[in-house]
C-alpha cells in the first residue's frame, strides 16, 4: 500500500500553501474531494489584501505574506501577485466621528492614510451619492490579489517538488494502526505518518472522520454580487469602496463592481448558495450609498468564512491525537495569510524553526493552538 509522510485532506488555498512548504522535505498527498482546486472559499471570496481590518496576530500574519506575495520565490508565478488598489473609507451622517477616529489610528500605526473632503471623495468615486456621504478618508495599503495565481503557484510548486495532488477524491475516514494513519478515500486506501485537516468549512466533519474530537470551527456564509457599471466609469480605477462599521463593501472586479453586504450567517458546510435576501441586501447598500440603480444583477455567489469561537486559526497537533494536524478556521483572511500559515504549518510538521520574521513579528504558535479551547 502506497506510504506518504503527510496526507493534506483539502485542496483549497489551506491545503495547497502547506503542500507548497513542505513537499520539499516530505512526501506529500493532496486529497481534494472536488474535481477542481479551490472551488470552495478559496474561488469565492473577494480577493483583497488588507494589512489592517484583522486581529493583531491576522495583522501580522499578513506582513509576513505580503513579502511573500510581492516577491515571491522564483519561478513561482509569471504574474503579479498583487496590484494596487487603495481603498476609500466612508461614512454617512453620524459616522464622522468613526471615520475620524479610524483614520486617527492608521496614522498612529504609521500609515500615510488621506483625509478627504466629501468633494475629493466624489472624484475618486463619481457615482457615489453625495448626501449620503458625509465624511472620507483614503488609505493606499489595500490591494487586489490574484488568487487563481496564487493557487496554481502553490500547486505547481508542490508538484514539482514531487507531492501528489488528487482531486477527486474524497477522504472517507482515517484510523491508526501500527502508529501510522490507515486513509480511506474514494479513490482507495493508503497510509500516512500524519493526516493534515485543512478542510475548510468541513474541518469539524474530517476531525470527526478520523476519531478527533472537533474544535468548534463554524462556517458562516458570506454573499458577493457583481454589476454592470455604465460605460463611461473606469471600473477597474476605481478603490475599493468600505462603509466604516464594515456594514458593507463595494470593488471592481473583472470589469465589473462587486457588492456584499458583508453578511455573516452561520450554516452547515455545503456548496453555499447565495440568498434572495442577502443579495437584496447588496442591491439596497448599492442603491443608498451611490447614484447607482440597479436593473440586473450580472452575477452572485455565496461562500463560507470559517470561524473558531476566538475567530483566531486553528493550526497545530489536535490534543487529542499529535498525528492528526489542524491547519483550518481561516475566516476571511485565508487566501491573505496563506503564505504565513502554510510556513507556519509546515515548520511545525517539519520541527524546524521558524524563519525569524516569525518572531520580530510577534507571532506566538500556541495563539493558535487546537488546546487552547477548554
Ligand atoms: C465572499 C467571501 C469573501 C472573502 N474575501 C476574502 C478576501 O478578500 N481575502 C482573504 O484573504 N480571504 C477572503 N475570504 C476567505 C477565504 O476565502 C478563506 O479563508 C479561504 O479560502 C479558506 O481556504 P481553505 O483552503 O481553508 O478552504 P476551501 O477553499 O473551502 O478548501 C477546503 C477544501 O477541502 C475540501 N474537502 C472538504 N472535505 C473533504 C474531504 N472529506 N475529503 C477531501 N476534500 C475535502 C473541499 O472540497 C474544499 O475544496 C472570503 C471568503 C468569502 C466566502
């Protein structure tokens, strides 16, 4: 029977960035129970980078990404990882204080944020409604990212170094016998050393499969919708467009602007489906925010954000079983933190140190150990 180091079970952006790390040192099996990578969240979420609208561990995580991704290894991608996009924070009457207060903590964390009157922030986005905005701010440090890219490099650096990636095949259950891991799959059996849970929304359901108490992940759906914008709008110059208690946001996307209102609904891991409500809810933002009136609705999906109960990652040896590794409960900073947490994963796997940015950055891997829930 076929032996691996380390089976993955998840081909999303989790499962992908890990083989990445570590099929270099190990020998590695993706298991993706789709016949595509990243079908799930990792092909539905908005693609931004965000140094800033996270937990301070999030934050962290992301600095160390964004080396990554602005300069990734060679070989690696032919594209750009991330283009420039900025976003403008707004705010309606009774938000000024919010919106300044915002803006005050981006300059005391060092970041050359741009106040805006109402006027200026009409010039960067002319469709927004004018007596609904009543104050603005631009900070320049968001950017696009491009995630089908990413993904693929991840894949194809993993193959390279010699890890299988199956997709197809869905993990079963998984027991130990003999101190190795006996994996069933659709495809059929193998044994590995460790089984790696980066299942996403069904991180819960693969620990149960393998006899690994769960760690309370919970997906929760979030709902996006694209529109037409008229022709004279250049779509793709405009900044991302955030309300600043993060009611909703606004961004181009593929010549298109995308909507969500930012929801957050707890549901069973599924293929989600996007709400007749929620998407109702992206239409009304769009319509109260900016002179916008939407006839149609071009596209809309819906994806799921998995949380743990601190909404920090899971990632490390269950408790209950040091052969069964956690590498899950992402929420919606997977696809950012990516290169982070799958360095982060694979070095813990490997036992080798982290590289020392790690540390500068404060970054503590028992914050996000499976024991730290009760
Ligand atoms: C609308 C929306 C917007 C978002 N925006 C952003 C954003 O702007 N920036 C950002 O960084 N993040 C964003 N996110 C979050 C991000 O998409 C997720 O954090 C990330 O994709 C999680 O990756 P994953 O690999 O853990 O999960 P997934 O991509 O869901 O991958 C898990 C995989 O495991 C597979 N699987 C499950 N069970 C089995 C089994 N038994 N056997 C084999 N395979 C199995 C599934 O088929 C799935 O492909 C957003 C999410 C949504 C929904």
């Amino acid at each position: 029977m076929q032996h691996y180091d380390v089976a993955i079970v998840g081909g999303g952006i989790a499962g992908l960035s890990l083989a990445h790390f570590l099929a270099p040192s190990r020998t590695v099996v993706v298991l993706e129970r789709e016949t595509a990578h990243g079908y799930h969240s990792t092909g539905r979420s908005a693609a931004e980078f965000t140094l800033r609208d996270n937990a301070p561990e999030v934050n962290a995580l992301a600095r160390i990404s964004h080396a990554f991704m602005e300069n990734p290894p060679e070989g690696f991608v032919s594209v750009p990882l991330l283009t420039a996009r900025g976003s403008l924070w707004i705010g309606t009457v009774g938000k000024e204080e919010a919106i300044a207060r915002a803006r005050q903590a981006a300059e005391a964390a060092g970041v050359a944020v741009v106040p805006l009157t109402v006027e200026e922030a009409l010039l960067r986005v002319p469709f927004l409604d004018r007596d609904y905005v009543a104050a603005a701010y631009f900070d320049p440090n968001y950017w696009d990212i491009d995630v089908d890219a990413l993904l693929q490099g991840y894949a194809r650096s993993a193959r390279r170094a010699g890890a299988e990636l199956v997709t197809g095949a869905e993990l079963l259950g998984a027991r130990q016998e003999d101190g190795r891991w006996k994996v069933e799959s659709s495809t059929g059996a193998f044994t590995a050393d460790i089984v790696v849970n980066a299942s996403g929304g069904w991180a819960d359901t693969v620990a149960q499969r393998c006899g690994v108490a769960p760690a309370g992940i919970v997906p929760h759906r979030r709902t996006a919708i694209t529109v037409d914008l008229p022709a004279d709008i250049n779509v793709a110059a405009l900044p991302e467009i955030n309300e600043i208690d993060e009611i909703y946001y606004f961004k181009p996307d593929a010549g298109r602007l995308l909507a969500s209102p930012a929801d957050e609904t707890p549901c069973e891991p599924a293929d989600v489906q996007s709400e007749e409500l929620d998407v109702a809810y992206a239409v009304h933002y769009l319509e109260e925010a900016t002179d916008l009136k939407i006839g149609r609705i071009a596209s809309s999906w819906a994806g799921m954000r998995s949380f743990s109960a601190d909404r920090l990652p899971v990632i490390g040896p269950a408790k209950d079983n040091p052969a069964f590794f956690w590498l899950a409960g992402q929420g919606g900073y997977g696809i950012l933190t990516s290169p982070a947490l799958g360095q982060l994963a694979a070095n813990m796997i490997t036992e080798q140190p982290l590289p020392e940015v790690f540390a500068r950055e404060g970054i503590e891997p028992a914050a996000f150990s499976p024991g730290r829930f009760g």
